[in-house]
C-alpha cells in the first residue's frame, strides 16, 4: 500500500502526529498547547498526514505566518525511519499545489540544527537559511529565586518600580518595541494576534516603570497548568546595562511559581547573546536549537 495523504483529524490523530511532529526534539509540545496553537490559527491553513498501513509517518502544516508578512509557514516532518523513500516529496507536492493557490511572498520553515539532512533537502526546494534560535526551559522547583534578589532590590533602590499591566494597548506598544530591536527577523504581529495571545486575563504582563516611564516588559502564558510561555523580554535602550530584563525574569518566574507553574520555556535568537546570557545566568537549560528556513517566491 503507498502513501495515503489526507487531512489531520486531531480526535484520533492527535497521538501519533505529535510523535513525527515533535520527533528530535528534547522538549514535545504538549498536546494541551498543540490543540491552543491550531484553534488560534487565522486565515489559511492547510494540515495532512502522510499513512502507510494505518500509521501515520508523516505530517504537514501550512498556515498564514504571524511573525511575517505576506508568507506561508511550512512545518513538514517525515519520521526519520521512513525517510529516504521519496515520502517528504509526495507531501511536498501537495504543499505545493496550496501554496501556488495563494501566492504568497514568502515560505518559512523551520529545520532542527542537528538534522542536517532535512536543512540539504529543504535547500534543494529553494529554501534557505537566514536565522538561528535555540529554545530552553527553567525548572522552578530548582530554580532560587533568593539567589538573584540583589538585582531586583538595586533596580528599586534605583528608583525602578515592576507593575504588572492590563493596559492593552500601552503593552502592545512597548511588545512592538522590543520586537522590531530584537535581532530576530520578523515583524511585529496583528492586533488579533496579539490579543488572543497575550490579551487574556492570565497572562502575566510585568513592567519596569522609571518614573512614568515604561523602561522594560516580560510577557509570561500560560501554556498548560505547568508550563508558561516567557513571549519576551526587553529593555529600552536607554536602561540596558542596568540588569533589568534579569530582574524582570526573576519577578516572573516568582509570580508563575505562585501560580503553580513547574516550568517556563522560552525562544531565544543564537545571535541574542545578552538574553542567553541572562538566561544562562538564571538556570535555564538549553533544549534544541531550529535553523529558520526562508524561499523567496516574488519581490516586494
């Protein structure tokens, strides 16, 4: 029997597409937040599973990308065993078919870093590297939050006070901020993206405040009742320096410990070295690293 392509039905697939799907990486998203990522997609969207013999072996998604304009996002995973037999091809060609349908600018994909072979076959489609980020988590019942009291309490005593914010559209205003001065190449989302990510009531949107003046944001989701989803960190450039991204991590690790929360997971760009830094600093562990994949298919 050759390879069946059809759409994903999450009420019996849910298993096995998070297995080809997640396959490699140190951390598998959980189901909880998988299921949140598909019911929040917007506009198109495209999800196959490549079956042999009743089992899923591969798996396709294409969706409208939030952090681009006018590009598609490719997620296409083969298991590993499967591959070399010409199945990633057949997905592809069914990618294909969506994708001339819409005419995007763009495609995005991203590859692990330590599969080298899928980067190979994703340039010999036309894709090819522009970026480099690494995701890590922070175990907050190892992580000592005393250890790190020293930079809250100078950033106080320097007049620097952390609120958090259910102001909307001020926060929305400093996120784009920090995303346009983040060395990531992206562009900064919708507003219904943004509200249905990071609006909700218990998202955790904390501030540091000089004077009147908004200086620094985190962003912590929660993501299942264990796990939150740190969106970003930063600070103006006018307060870097001063260790207040750390002292913004610290004060939210904190409050999501409060909550319950066992772990807080982030992205973070390779070329980013004083958030790694910071990062490093408070105990979180590197799990995988991903190569952003780019095929230009029109100018402009």
């Amino acid at each position: 029997m050759g390879l069946i392509i059809r759409p994903v039905d999450l009420d019996r697939d849910l298993e096995q597409v998070l297995a080809v799907r997640e396959e490699g990486k140190g951390a598998p998203t959980p189901p909880e937040q998988f299921r949140r990522w598909l019911d929040g997609l917007v506009g198109f969207s495209l999800h196959l599973a490549g079956e042999e013999e009743g089992r899923i072996v591969a798996v396709a998604f294409v969706n409208e990308a939030s952090f681009a304009r006018d590009a598609l996002a490719v997620r296409l995973r083969v298991l590993r065993e499967h591959r070399g037999r010409g199945l990633g091809r057949l997905m592809w060609a069914r990618i294909e078919d969506a994708v001339r349908e819409r005419s995007p600018a763009a495609l995005e994909a991203v590859v692990l870093d330590d599969d080298p072979a899928s980067r190979a076959w994703a340039e010999r489609r036309g894709f090819r590297l522009f970026d480099h980020q690494f995701r890590s988590q922070l175990d907050l019942e190892t992580f000592d939050a005393s250890a790190h009291q020293a930079v809250v309490r100078a950033a106080e005593a320097a007049g620097i006070r952390f609120e958090p914010s259910d102001d909307l559209y001020r926060v929305y205003r400093m996120y784009g901020r920090m995303v346009e001065a983040a060395p990531d190449v992206v562009v900064v989302p919708p507003r219904d993206y943004l509200d249905r990510e990071l609006g909700g009531p218990d998202v955790l949107r904390l501030v540091a405040v000089d004077g009147d003046r908004w200086v620094g944001l985190t962003i912590l989701q929660p993501v299942t009742p264990e796990l939150a989803w740190n969106a970003i960190t930063g600070v103006v450039p006018s307060h870097r320096g001063r260790r207040l991204a750390r002292a913004l991590k610290v004060l939210a690790a904190e409050d999501a410990r409060r909550r319950g929360v066992r772990w807080i997971a982030t992205r973070n760009n390779a070329r980013n070295a004083p958030m790694l830094a910071v990062n490093e600093a408070l105990g979180y562990q590197r799990e995988f690293g991903e190569w952003r994949m780019r095929k230009e298919l029109r100018s402009g």
